[in-house]
C-alpha cells in the first residue's frame, strides 16, 4: 500500500496542542512506514476562517520539526492543497450526485428548518432534517428560485448502516438515522460543507489512513456514505482520544490555567525537540521505560497499536521538565543564540555584551531553568548595571567587618590586569590576606555587595562575567548606600 496521511487543519485560529499532537501522529505514522506526509488547509468555513493562520500553522509546524513532502506552501501532483481554490474539482463531483439523484437542491429557509427542529423537539420525535425538499418536481423547485430562495445541496442519506474498523477503537457502526437526516454537501454559498471537501479531497490526494481527534468520530459515517456513493475505497480511520485537563475533564481552549498553543510554548522558550518529543507521549507509548526519545527514535518506535484508547493527561510539569532535560542536552554556545532575544532589551548596546560573555551567561543557568524566558528574572544580576541587596544580602553587608572589607577588595580589585577566573582566585586570595578575614566572613558580604544575594552561582565567574568595571562599582555603590560606617 502507498502510504499516504494528511494533516488538514482549518485556518481558523492558532495551532492548539491537540492539532499538534494530530499532526505529529500523521507525521511519524507516515515516516515510519516510509510514506507522504501531506498537509492540506481545510478552509471551506470562509466566515470562521482567520487572516495569516494558515502561514501561521505552517510556520509553527515547521518549528515543531515537522515538515510535508507535499501540500500547502510546498506543492505536489495532487494539488491545489487549498480547499477554497479546489471549488471546481468539488462542482465537478456535486453534479455527479445529483446527476444520478443521490444529492438534492434544497430551498429551506434557516427559520423554517428552526421551526421543524422546535416541532421535533415538542413531539419527542428524532430531531433531523425532514427531507421536506427531497423529492421537489420541476415546478417546486422554479418556482422556489423565483422566490429568490439559494438552495443548499443536500446528499440523500441512504437507509442502511455503515461501519469501519478503527485502527484504535475496532469496529465501529452508525445507524443511517444517527447522522442527523439527509446533510448539507454545498452551502448556500456555494461552497463545500467540510465533510464533503474532505472526502473528495482525501480520495483525489489518494489518502490511504486518516489518523484525527475523537471529535470526528461523528463525522465518519457521512464520509462513509460519500464514499459510496461514488464507489470509492475509503482509507483506514484512528480516531485519537482527547487530551485531558489535570482535572481529567477534556481541555477546553478556555482553561487558562494550562498553555495550550504551540506559539505560546515557542513565546515562553520551550524547544521544539522537547515539544516534540513530549507531544508524541500524549496518547502513545513506546512500550519501554525511556521517555527521552529523539526525533529518529519516535519515528522508528512509532507502532500505531501503541496509541492509548483513553485520553491522554496533559501534564505541564512532565513538560516543563523534559524542556528542562533538552535545554540541559544543549552546548551553552548552541543555546545562546536562543537566549539572546529573551535578554537583548538589557543587553543591548552595553560594551561588556559580547558572544563569550553570552555563552559564559547561558553556561551559567541553563541548567537551573525550565524554559528561556526564565532567563531574565533568574539571571538579572548580570543584565543590569546596579543591584539593591534584597532582605538577606543586607543582614550579611550589616556585619562590622564589611565596611573595611569592601575598600580592601576595592583597592585589591583595582590593580588586577587579568579579570578571568585565575585572577578573582588571586584577588580573594589577597583580600582575605589584606583584611585578615575569610571563609563565611569573607565570601557572604562579597558577595552581598556585588550581586545583591546570597545565593547564585559561583562568585569567582559571577566576578568575570560582571567584569571589572562593574564589580568596582557595585562594591562602591554598596558602600556608599548600606553600609553605615560608625
Ligand atoms: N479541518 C478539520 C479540523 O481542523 C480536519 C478534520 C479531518 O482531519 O478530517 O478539525
């Protein structure tokens, strides 16, 4: 068989976490097998759809590290991939249905279909299309047009059950009176309703599986029933289950409380190997204990029968610390360059900013933080030129010694020509020989003065990476402003 799967996002807002995780499976399904992976924009809802979101999902996907062989924006032999520029290919086909009258024009207002939903609902009965336009002669339907009335098309459902074989649910079959009654194949504006679109599209792009969300279960059986009507081989279906909340309620866009779009993830600094590797764990396993897996590892590893049929528990802090893990993985000469941006408003223009002091920075935390945007507020001692001592570095500068200390270290600090580390082991070193204090004494308040903390890391590179200039000035400034000299 030739393998073949698309992701078929419609451009209507921003590519959520459950998109993503859809598109990944397609993606590893069709790379593991060795087959296409397609990506197709489903934008038939013209009222819904949003200016840029398609480029946007494109360039997301992309970010993730997931690329198509064929599709939107990179083309293919079964293009255009665009719904909205395929109308002819699906006129085509619609004149097809109703040529042999397994599609109907139909000329209900939307008040009128209301009304015969309220009636239904009254009586108890089914609620679903009457067919009331069903069998309209000639004359009904003229003299329907020369009331002005658009008709939709609607496909005439046929009475008996249809049924596949999930790839993750087994079988599955659907009443003909579970899809609601003979449905809409065109609008009344004249353009494919998506259930029609996509099965004309995902027969024409020869799509051999269709691996989506839970939610589309409902929509099968009137693809199915398209299919048959033409007399065409539908593909294997996997229907993935939903990504639950922590509260293992199904994640609703709204919940604020977790981050749900994958630019949010790309905004915060999260990298898109961990995304990856996190995103294809929502749902599938890969049957041993490892969780880091690389890109290659997932593709290889990628048996379908290892997707989950319950819904997958979205867990931001199993996230937070894979992201955490990759960042870790990085070189910090790699990484910088990824740090730059969170940190350039402080940085730029300074004289001290250079490639080795950002690499030396990003050294400096990259093991401490779970995303980029960390970086400011864990590393703000180096961004910015002064720093006020918070709670604790104030006890420790209060201690009698400090004030002498800091003018030995200023005078000591002075004369290094070599601000590297060698050169701050000798200047504590002559400090501490100088003022006669060392240990706690002599590390706290240094400290305190210089980075306003008592905590963070090691004081001999924090020294060289603050530069010469800027550690004379804070011992000074710390001086001047806390130490009251008796
Ligand atoms: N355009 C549909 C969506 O965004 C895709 C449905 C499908 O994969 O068939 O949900």
């Amino acid at each position: 068989m030739n393998v073949r799967l698309r992701y078929a996002p419609s451009p209507t807002g921003h590519l959520h976490i459950g998109g993503a995780r859809t598109a990944l499976f397609n993606y590893l399904f069709a790379k593991h097998a060795g087959g296409t992976f397609i990506l197709r924009i489903e934008d038939t809802d013209i009222e819904r759809n949003v200016d840029r979101a398609a480029e946007e999902f494109a360039a997301n996907l992309r970010w993730l590290g997931i690329s198509w062989d064929e599709g939107a924006f990179v083309g293919g032999d079964y293009g255009p991939y665009v719904c909205t520029k395929r109308l002819d290919i699906y006129k085509e086909y619609v004149e097809k249905l109703l040529a042999q009258g397994l599609a109907y024009r139909c000329y209900c207002s939307a008040e009128e279909l209301q009304q015969e939903r309220e009636t239904q609902l009254q009586t108890g009965s089914m609620v679903q299309y009457s067919g009331s336009c069903s069998h309209l002669t000639e004359e009904q339907r003229r003299a329907f047009e020369d009331e002005g009335r658009t008709p939709v098309i609607r496909f005439r459902v046929p009475s008996h059950t249809v049924s596949f074989n999930d790839m993750i649910r087994g079988t599955l079959s659907f009443e003909s009176s579970s899809v609601g009654g003979d449905f809409v194949i065109v609008k009344s504006n004249g353009i494919p309703a998506y259930n029609f679109a996509c099965t004309v599209d995902d027969h024409l792009m020869q799509i051999s599986h269709v691996i989506r969300g839970e939610e589309h279960i409902s929509n099968t059986p009137r693809q199915l029933y398209i299919y048959e009507a033409f007399g065409w081989e539908p593909p294997i279906f996997g229907h993935v289950s939903l990504i639950l909340g922590e509260d293992g309620k199904k994640l609703s866009k709204r919940d604020e409380s977790i981050v749900q779009f994958i630019e949010q993830y790309r905004e915060m600094g999260y990298l898109p190997d961990a995304l990856f590797n996190f995103l294809a764990l929502l749902g599938w396993s890969p049957g041993g204990k490892e969780e880091i897996l690389t890109k290659q590892q997932l593709i290889e590893s990628f048996e379908f029968d290892r997707v989950s049929k319950s819904g997958a528990f979205f867990d931001s802090v199993r996230l937070a610390w894979m992201n955490g893990h990759y960042l870790k993985e990085m070189s910090a000469e790699d990484l910088s360059v990824l740090v730059e941006p969170y940190i350039r408003s402080y940085v730029e223009g300074k004289e001290w900013f250079t490639k080795e002091w950002l690499i030396e920075f990003t050294s400096l935390f990259k093991d401490k933080i779970t995303c980029l945007s960390e970086i400011p507020a864990i590393g703000l001692m180096f961004l910015v030129d002064q720093v006020a001592p918070d709670e604790e570095a104030k006890s420790s500068l209060s201690l009698p010694h400090v004030a002498d200390l800091l003018q030995v270290f200023i005078e000591q600090a002075r004369v290094v020509d070599e601000w590297t580390p060698d050169g701050m082991k000798a200047l504590v070193k002559a400090v501490q020989t100088a003022s006669n204090v060392k240990g706690k004494d002599l590390f706290m308040p240094l400290r305190a003065a210089i980075t306003g903390q008592l905590h963070g890391p090691d004081l001999n590179r924090s020294l060289v990476l603050l530069g010469k200039e800027r550690v004379i000035k804070r011992a000074q400034t710390t001086l001047a402003q806390f130490i009251h000299i008796e």
